[in-house]
C-alpha cells in the first residue's frame, strides 16, 4: 500500500501561482510514476501530468502545459506541482496518484490521495 496526503491548495487569483505537494508513505516512493489529477464539479477526474519513476520523463495535458511543472524528489518521497499563470478554470479538487505505468488513464493509478481544493478567483 501507498499512502498520499496533498497539502498547498487553496484560494488564489488569476494569474498568481500555486505549489501542490504530495507526501508518500508506504511502499518504495520510486518504484512508482507520480500523477497529478483534478476534478471540477459536475465533471469527470481528468489528467493534468506525470512524472517517471526515475523523474527522467514527464507529460503534461495540453491545457497546463507551460503553466505547470511537476517534480519529484525521491529522497524525501515527495512530487510536486508548481502552478503559475493560474487561470479560473484550473479551479477544481487536485489528486496525486501512484502507479506503475507512464499513463493518462485513471486505471493505471492504484493509489489516491484525499484530494487538496485550488480555487482560482477571476
């Protein structure tokens, strides 16, 4: 098992920036691809990006890309997304999520955090 707690969301304007972290406990952090996820109300999770076990490959939905960059640092068992540009339809509840393939498929993401809430004001 893979535990996962989000932290850094919150309340911020259009255009200001925004650092999500996701800590992991459990299982063996690199041995996992880290995924970022979020779902707005009244719409399904959808992708945002994906990190590598070894952080040497990454993809990004074309809707963050070059707003949002994701990292991790395996020593700390720690991936993080840095938002900026914030727009107000980035507003949603943001999940990271372990798994085993490099995917932008929900299924391959066995392991979910409780979810941290951006809310971007216009």
């Amino acid at each position: 098992q893979v535990q996962l707690v989000e932290s850094g969301g919150g309340l911020v304007q259009a255009g200001g920036s925004l650092r999500l972290s996701c800590a992991a406990s459990g299982r063996t952090f690199s041995d996992y691809v880290m995924g970022w996820f979020r779902q707005a109300p009244g719409k399904e999770r959808e992708f945002v990006t994906a990190i590598s076990q070894n952080a040497y490959s990454t993809s990004y939905a074309d809707s963050v890309k070059g707003r949002f960059t994701i990292s991790r640092d395996n020593a700390k068992n720690t991936v993080y997304l840095q938002m900026n540009s914030l727009k107000f339809e980035y507003t949603a509840v943001y999940y990271c999520a372990a798994g085993t393939g490099f995917a932008t498929n929900t299924a391959y993401y066995p392991y979910w955090g409780q979810g941290t809430q951006v809310t971007v004001s216009s």
